[in-house]
C-alpha cells in the first residue's frame, strides 16, 4: 500500500454484482489497509439497456443525454445523482475530518 501514497478511495463497481459479491476483496487486508487512508464506496449499478447504449454507441454520459430515449435519460440522471452524491460525500467527509484534526492540534 506505500506505492499509494495520501488517501486512498476504493470503488465497487456493482455493475459486476452486489457488494457482497466482492468477497476477495471484502476479506482482504487490502480493504483493511485502504480503509485506514479512505473509504469503500458503491458506484449504483446502471439499467442495462443504458448501460448497452453507452458502450455499443460508444457515447459519453453528456452524448448520451442529449441522443437517448426519455427513459434512459431518466434512469441515466438518477445513476448520475447517486453517484455524484457519494463522491461528494466522500469529498465533504475528508474535509471535515481534516478540519476536526486541525482543531483538535490546536492548528488553524
């Protein structure tokens, strides 16, 4: 884990199953250690019809946003909200937890 310096964020990509699912991983010291500098996260699975469309199409979210079906869009930007919403989470997390530190050394 020293090839990897700072924090250090894990992403489950559970289009390839649940998170159960990542059961090496799961029971591993490398989730120990990784976890000790960040955090595990869930990217949300995606519809497989969007899923098919972005990758046979080869289009970008934003192509993909303008060129598909209202309902792939739909379901597209709710996999865009969670998604976003865990990164920012994360991202808030760090922060707070650098502030709370900070603090607490009695440093600005």
């Amino acid at each position: 884990m020293d090839v990897v310096p700072g924090e250090l964020h894990v992403v489950r990509n559970t289009f390839y199953g649940d998170p159960q699912k990542f059961e090496l991983f799961n029971n591993s010291k490398t989730k120990v250690e990784a976890e000790k500098r960040g955090a595990t996260i869930d990217l949300p699975d995606l519809a497989d019809r969007v899923t098919d469309d972005l990758y046979s199409k080869r289009l970008s979210v934003a192509k993909a946003m303008e060129d598909m079906p209202l309902g792939n869009r739909a379901e597209l930007k709710r996999w865009r909200t969670v998604a976003w919403k865990m990164f920012n989470d994360i991202t808030i997390g760090i922060h707070e937890e650098k502030s709370a530190k900070k603090d607490k050394n009695g440093q600005p």
